[in-house]
C-alpha cells in the first residue's frame, strides 16, 4: 500500500523521498526492518494468547535430553512468521507482479496446510493431524498451481544473456549508469521457456525440452510437463523436509534463514540487467521484486528465533515448518534454481531421507529377522545425535549431544551448503 501512494506521490506532486520506493534497494531493507520489528511486536502478545488457550506441544517421551521440558510449550507459533512476512509486502510490494502475487499465494496456502495440521493435533490431544495424503494433495496442488503459471502466463519470461562483448565494456556500462544500452546491446528478447539453472557445465543452462525431442512438434510442451512435475516434486519434499527437521529449538528457523539469505543474492543478481549481463546468467524480468519478499521473511524469521532459540518460548509447528518449505521450493522456482534445491536444502533433503531409510531398513529387517533393526538411532537425523544407548548401525557420534549444539553445527553446515551452490555454478 506505501508502494503505491509512494508512486502516486511521486507522479502528481515530486514529493521528496517518494522516489525510494521505486528502488528495490530501499525496499527490501524496509520489508526487512518492518518484519523483524513486527515479529518482536506481535511475538510476544501471541506467545501469551496461545498459553491462555492452552495450545501448547503434545510431547512423547523418547528417551531425548530434556525433552519432556518442552511439554505444554505453546506451538503454532508459525503464525508469527506468517504475519511478520505478509504485513511488509502488502505495505512495501508491488503487488502487479506476478511473482510477488504467486509468492504470498504460496505462503497462504502453506499456511493453511500447516495450521488445519496443528489444529488437529491440538484438538486430538496427540500428534496424528492431518493425514498425509491431504497434506500431499495440498503439496502437489500448489505445484501445480506454479507450474501451470509459469507455463501459461505472459508476464513470466526470461531473456538468456548473449555475450558479445568484453567485460570491461561491461563495466564502463555500468559505472556510467548507461543501462538502457547495456540491455540493447546484450540481451535477447523476451522469451517463454523451459530452461533453467543447472551447475556444472557450460552457461549453467538446461533445457527440460531437450528431454522431450523425441515428441517431434510436441517436444517443447513435453519440456513444460515434465517442468511442472519437477516443480511438485520440489514443492512436496522440500515442504516435508522442512517439516522433519523442525524438531529442535531454532533448528529449521536458522537453517531457512540461511537458505533464504542465498535466495536472495541469486534473485536479486537474475533480476538485475546489468549483473546477469556481467555474471554471464539468466536474466528473469521482473524477478527482482522478489528481493523484497524474501527479505522481509529474513525479518520475520531472525525475529522469531528471539523466542524459539534454546530454550523455545514457542514452536512454529507445521504451520511454520511446512510454510516455509513451501515458500523457499516456489521461490527456487520462480527464479529457476529448482535444480540448485537439492544442494541448497541439503539438510532438509537428508532429514527427508534419514526417516526414509529408517522405516524401510526397519521394515525390511523385521519381517527377514523377526526383529526389526535401525541405521540411525533415532529420525529423523537431528534425533540420532541426541540419542545413545540404541543399536543401530551408525554410531558416531559415540555419545550423545546437547541440543544447542547440534542446532549450530547444523547452521554451519547450512551456511557450507549456500556456499557450494554458489561455488557449483562456476565449476564448468
């Protein structure tokens, strides 16, 4: 809303400042001081109206360190997230653009899987909520939601950068702010596609179509098929992973953090002409809007991590850990990094198959042996490494850990991982 009466502003009367809202600079650093202040505002007020309902965590004693402790803690507390991201890019977004509409969509719909789960799980007194086929469906509905946009709207393209130039030309370009020519000179048209972002080899460029030539005629809308079923699989598995991995303080807020932090350097370089120009990388039109979306969930998530860092005052419950899974798979695919996911999430991804592993090994096991074994001590994988005195057969660590710092070791890690995927995108 400030976007627009900045614009309106801007145009009828040269009111000084107006025009910093025409910079996504300016804009994404409000959306961020705005959603932390908001989340350190409401955070508290809603930490207390949700021990006055008594919503609070149902816990199962599993052996861990201090585990029971965090019973009757309040959860659900993704709802700070929510509000702490949304109220920023209603007041500070553009909302005409297509990515920043498909982004809050998301974060809507997530938020609705995530809060019917807990709710359910509140009112069962227990941990079964919603079954996981309606959280599936949930899933693949929003993936197929953003996949058929990106298919069949006009306002997403992208132009793929056709270097015909030094770089120092580049350069001069751009210190001298003579961007229009840049761009004439540089950048191709407008164009529908399925390519997108993939490491390891030359111009970081892979084309779903390429898989489909055998279609003759029909291959370039056999490429947009089977782009949307990659994006329902990102949008499922990043989503669960991100869910199996809220099981300790700060642990899934932290490494989203992180997560976004490295979203948005990529967003922000893919939606700016002259960067991609000079980075040799997808330039996406309009992207650059989404800086400030994932900004302001950088806000809201560093101010929730002052009530869920160890010892949690509150937990996000599904209604935090699913959205956030959701919002980072679609915000990936938006700037057409889906492919980077599985390296940038890596966390989510391991936690995702630790429980995969787990069942299956156990499953196997007890219907060879009559007894079923495990790999890991405990999934999903954070588990593991608080639990001792379990067969199992992984054993390292020997003991078992405290919590906080399982939680920093896991960040570090997160940081390691955003690092690679930057690095992967240079190898050739």
């Amino acid at each position: 809303m400030l976007y627009y009466l900045c614009e309106y502003l801007n145009e009828t009367g040269n009111v000084p400042g107006a025009r910093l809202m025409t910079y996504i600079t300016f804009r994404s650093g409000a959306a961020f001081m705005l959603s932390l202040i908001i989340a350190l505002v409401i955070g508290r007020k809603i930490i207390d109206r949700l021990q006055l309902m008594q919503i609070g965590e149902t816990v199962r004693d599993l052996g861990l360190e201090g585990q029971l402790k965090k019973e009757g803690t309040p959860t659900m507390g993704g709802v700070i997230i929510i509000l702490s991201l949304l109220v920023p890019c209603l007041l500070v977004g553009n909302l005409s653009n297509i990515y920043m509409v498909l982004m809050l969509i998301a974060t809507v719909w997530c938020g609705i899987i995530g809060f019917l789960d807990d709710y359910l799980k509140i009112k069962r007194h227990n941990k079964d909520g919603m079954k996981g086929k309606f959280k599936i469906v949930g899933q693949v509905g929003l993936g197929l939601l953003v996949g058929l946009t990106m298919c069949l709207s006009p306002d997403i393209t992208q132009r793929q950068v056709t270097v015909s130039d030094t770089s120092t030309r580049i350069e001069q370009a751009s210190e001298s702010s003579e961007f229009a020519e840049v761009s004439e000179f540089l950048q191709s048209p407008d164009l529908k596609s399925t390519q997108t972002t993939i490491p390891f080899v030359k111009g970081n460029n892979f084309d779903y179509a390429s898989l489909t030539q055998w279609m003759g005629r029909y291959a370039q809308t056999g490429g947009w098929i089977l782009f949307v079923i990659v994006v329902i699989v990102a949008v499922t598995a990043t989503s669960n992973g991100a869910n199996l991995t809220d099981g300790l303080d700060g642990l899934c807020a932290g490494i989203s953090a992180v997560i976004c932090a490295a979203l948005a350097i990529m967003a922000y370089l893919g939606g700016n002409v002259i960067y991609s120009t000079y980075l040799n990388i997808m330039y996406i039109p309009g992207s650059s809007e989404l800086v400030v979306f994932i900004s302001a969930l950088m806000g809201a998530l560093i101010g929730f991590l002052w009530y869920n860092a160890n010892p949690a005052q509150v937990f996000m419950g599904d209604t935090g850990s699913l959205t956030l899974g959701g919002i980072i798979a679609v915000f990936a695919i938006l700037i057409h990094k889906e492919l980077l996911i599985p390296l940038l999430c890596l966390i989510f991804f391991v936690e995702d198959i630790s429980v995969i592993i787990q069942t299956a090994y156990f499953k196997f096991t007890k219907k060879k042996y009559g007894a079923g074994r495990r790999v890991f001590r405990m999934a999903p994988l954070h588990h593991h490494f608080q639990k001792e005195g379990i067969e199992a057969i992984i054993q390292i660590p020997k003991r078992a850990m405290a919590e906080p710092k399982i939680v920093t070791r896991f960040w570090i890690l997160s940081i390691l991982f955003a690092v690679l995927t930057f690095i992967t995108l240079k190898i050739r």
